[in-house]
C-alpha cells in the first residue's frame, strides 16, 4: 500500500481544479472518489496517465467523467 501521506497529496488527473482526492481500495490499484476511474499501481507506484486509466462501468469516454467536466 502507498505512504497515506502521499496518497493524501495525489488528484485524479481529470479533474482540472485537482480537487478529486484518489483512495486505494487494494494494493494493485488507485481510485477517484468523485468519478470512480481507477489508475494502476505497479510495482509500489501509481500510474496517473489518462491513458492507463480504467472507466468505470458504463462510461464509455473521459469526456463522460464528472471529473473531466469540472471547470477550471
């Protein structure tokens, strides 16, 4: 699992005002509160490119996302 210190700094990479806190809900993976995306995490480190993410079910595209739609 990641240092709760660091995963209390990190955003999910959608959201423009990176205020959607990310949780853990197991070792291999990231998840964000507000949208639900998961990122993986490889090796004890979090991957935060977009491309890596996984939508969550029924979202079809980011642009779908509540995150991704938030405005700057």
């Amino acid at each position: 699992m990641l240092d709760p210190e660091f995963l209390k700094i990190l955003r999910c990479p959608f959201d423009p005002k990176r205020e959607a806190p990310l949780s853990q809900p197991d070792e291999t993976r990231l998840a964000c509160e507000c949208c639900k995306v998961h990122f993986p995490v490889r090796d004890g480190f979090p991957i935060l490119l977009v491309d890596e993410a996984v939508l969550p079910e029924g979202c079809t595209s980011a642009e779908q996302l509540p995150c991704h739609n938030r405005s700057a």
